[in-house]
C-alpha cells in the first residue's frame, strides 16, 4: 500500500490532496507487460538478431526486417492497451475545461513534431518501405542536426513523452503505462545514443555537448 499525492481540480481551483490506495494489481501487471514489450522489442532490434535473421534467410531479409519489427510492435502492443481498458481502474485526477484546451493543443503539436521529426530523418526509411522499394539501401551517413534536431538530440522522444503526459485525465491504469514508457524511451534513447556515436564519432560528441538529449534550453539559440 502506499500514499498517492494527486490534484483536485473542480471549478478553476487546484487543491493538494492524498488519495490511500492499495497498490492494485491491475497496475503492476501493466507495468510488467511494459517490460516484457520493451524486452522483446529491445531484442529484436539489436544488431545481433539482425544478423542472425541474415544467416538464417538470406541477405533479402534485410529488406523485409523494418516492416516486419513495425508491424509487430504495432500490433503487440494492442495487448498492453488492452489491458489499460478492461483492469479495474482508479482516476486520479481530472483536468477540467478550458485548461483541457490548453493540454489537447500542446498534443496536437506534438503529434505535428513527431510527424516533423520523422520528414527530417527520412520517413520512408523508418517505415521500412524504402527498403522494400529499392534493392541496396544504407543507412543515412549525415548527421541531422537542423530544425527540431536543433533543439533535442530526440525530438521524437520528446513528443511523444509531451503527448503522454498532457492527457485530459489520469488513471491508475494510465499512469502505470506512461511510467513504463517513459522508462522504454529513456532506455530507447541512451541505447540510441550508443549507436550514433558508433555511427558519427566526434561529430556526434560535438552535438551532444551543444544540444540537450530531450528537453529544449530557453533562450536563443547559438
């Protein structure tokens, strides 16, 4: 059992108070489905399997092996939704009109910077359709460090926590998710890093000292 600091919201006033709870199942068991998603995902994008998927089909599987990990980790992670749904649930808070304009705008902006981010890097080539489209495809050799990458290393990261965090309301359920894929993509993230600077040596040490990893610095820019 444990104490759960949480926001009253009713009439345009904010109040401080403690909701006791019992740590509900339904909560540890969707974190739990979290770790095993980001586990499975974690491994099947490693360069080990990889290169095992190529020993073991041919060369072609390179072309197949982005669309194939996207559409299982769409289609995987219905499960985890599913069970934010149908466990037995607790709001926590609630937050009321017109601030729910306010967060609803931030999300839809994140959205357009997801959207952005991935214009920027090559969309076609994160889906995986560039690789079923052409027979030789490599990984891009040049270091985008332009428009949103100016601001983040990971702007995609950075929407998609914005987007997660602004809902309208919060429950038990989704409060459990969001955790667990906060920690998926800072994890996601350190692990990305690793293979940028693999991938761009100095370069790469020379951008992260300039441009923070999630969160934009105020101010102009240099």
């Amino acid at each position: 059992m444990g104490w759960l600091s949480c926001l009253d919201i009713e009439a345009g006033k904010v109040s401080l108070g403690f909701v006791f709870f019992k740590m509900k199942p339904s909560f540890i068991l969707i974190l739990l489905a979290i770790f095993v998603y980001g586990l499975i995902h974690s491994i099947l994008a490693s360069l080990k399997v990889k290169a095992l998927s190529r020993r073991w089909f041919g060369p072609a599987s390179e072309r197949v092996y982005r669309v194939v990990y996207n559409l299982f980790a769409a289609l995987s992670f219905l499960p985890v939704l599913a069970l934010v749904s149908v466990l037995p649930d607790h709001l926590i808070y609630r937050i009321p009109y017109p601030w729910t304009l306010f967060t609803l705008a931030i999300q839809v902006l994140a959205v357009l910077m997801l959207g952005m981010g991935l214009l920027q890097t090559d969309l076609w080539y994160f889906l995986g359709a560039r690789q079923l489209l052409q027979p030789v495809v490599s990984e891009s050799t040049e270091l985008v460090v332009s428009g949103l990458y100016r601001r983040v290393r990971h702007p995609l990261y950075t929407a998609g926590l914005l987007f997660i965090w602004l809902a309208p309301q919060m429950t038990l359920n989704l409060l459990a998710l969001n955790l667990g894929l906060t920690v998926y993509i800072l994890i996601g993230a350190l692990l990305e890093e690793r293979k940028l600077l693999r991938q761009f040596g100095g370069a790469y040490t020379e951008y992260q000292k300039r441009t923070p990893m999630l969160i934009p610095r105020l101010g102009r820019l240099e």
